[in-house]
C-alpha cells in the first residue's frame, strides 16, 4: 500500500488531500507513481508541472528516489515568498 499526500493548490485540483493505492510492483521509482497518476486525465496534469516537488516518507526527494511498499509520498508546488 502506498499512501500519496497532495498539498497546496495540488489538492484544491484533485479535490482531495491524499488517497491510499495498492501497492504495484512496477513502481520502481517516486516518477513511476506520478506517471501513472498522470495518466487518470485532465486534473492530473497538475502533477506534470516542471517544477513539482515531492517528498518521500516526510523528507524531500527527487522523481527518481527509489520507491517500495509501505511509503508515503507527498506532491506538492513550489513555494515562493515575498
């Protein structure tokens, strides 16, 4: 089981704030997750934004950090302040 967290404007896009999906052996990579989320349609397309952040199991990572049953992973905007 893998549980995916959405914040900011992510999840007022979605209209939820996380969701769980059972765990795919396919999903080699936090990217794999994310494509796959892509590939639901039109509202999703916020999480192929160049400057998307995520975070795997609370600690800030890259696309291609290494993904496994059992995580949580969090997509979330960019923040600029002024």
């Amino acid at each position: 089981m893998i549980q995916v967290q959405f914040f900011a404007r992510y999840r007022e896009a979605l209209g939820r704030d996380s969701e769980q999906l059972e765990w795919d052996a396919s999903w080699q990579q936090v990217d794999d997750l994310r494509l796959r989320l892509l590939e639901r349609g039109a509202e999703w397309a916020v999480l192929g934004e160049q400057n998307l952040m995520c975070a795997r199991n609370q600690e800030l990572c890259s696309l291609d950090e290494p993904l496994a049953d059992g995580d949580e992973v969090a997509f979330f905007p960019t923040v600029t302040g002024g």
